[in-house]
C-alpha cells in the first residue's frame, strides 16, 4: 500500500480499502495456475475436456482461486485436491513441484499489479465524482 501510495500516487484511503479487499478477492495468477496445471496434468493422464467441460473450469478455477489461502503453494494444493476428486494420479504434480517457487513468484507479481491497477482506477473515478462540498446548491428564487 505504501508503494502504491508513494510511486502510482493512489490516495491512502483508496489504497487502504482496494489492496486488502483485493489481496483476497483479486487473485489472476492462482485462477491461471489452477486451470493450467488442473488441465495439464489430467491431460497428461489421458483426460480429455470437451469445450463445454473446459468453459465450466475456467469459472471452477476463478472461484477457487477467490476462496484460495494467499499463503506459499496454496495453489499447488488447491490444485492437488482438484485432481484427487478427479482420481488423477497426484506424481505427475512432482513435475511442476521443482520449478513451483517460480511459477509461485510469478502468481504473487500478477496478483500484486492487478490490485495496483484497481487501485489506481478507482482512485481515478474516485477523484472524478465531486464532493459534496464541489457541488454547487441552487437557490430556489420565488417569483415577484
């Protein structure tokens, strides 16, 4: 938040309001990662998606990613209990494991610039919607 303050100029009760709200709601690279490896693992094992299966995974995805622990590796084992209900064979997740740290780093930078993004448009809109000290109040004149 304090960057944010500092370098993108986002007002502090903007940043203080949209960054915690976001930092749970707002999380891109977990909804990537989620339907990506989900995808690529049970298709590894043989699975095939039918393009309705796949549009339903991407709002499965988007929704776990929303209820997702922002912890290290929650992802990897979000998506780990996602193949177990799909009786995917959990040691093909040991191919992503050795380079997750990566892919976790670059979940964390996603989700940290699309709460920036946010943040600087509301800040925008918010700054655009006079007060109501800005607006000017009409007098009612009575006619003579």
């Amino acid at each position: 938040m304090q960057a944010a303050q500092q370098n993108l100029k986002v007002s502090p009760r903007v940043a203080s309001f949209t960054f915690p709200l976001c930092s749970v709601i707002n999380m891109n690279g977990c909804a990537a990662f989620i339907l990506i490896t989900t995808l690529f693992v049970s298709m590894l094992s043989g699975m095939v998606f039918t393009p309705v299966e796949l549009v339903g995974w991407i709002f499965l995805a988007t929704l776990a990613a929303v209820g997702n622990a922002g912890v290290p590796m929650g992802c990897f084992f979000l998506t780990s209990a996602f193949l177990i209900g799909m009786k995917v064979p959990l040691y093909m997740m040991g191919l992503i494991l050795p380079f997750y740290t990566l892919l976790d780093m670059i979940e964390t930078a996603l989700n940290v610039w699309s709460d920036a993004c946010i943040a600087i448009v509301v800040d925008k809109e918010h700054i655009a919607e006079p007060t109501e000290e800005e607006v000017p109040v009409l007098e009612e004149t009575t006619p003579a």
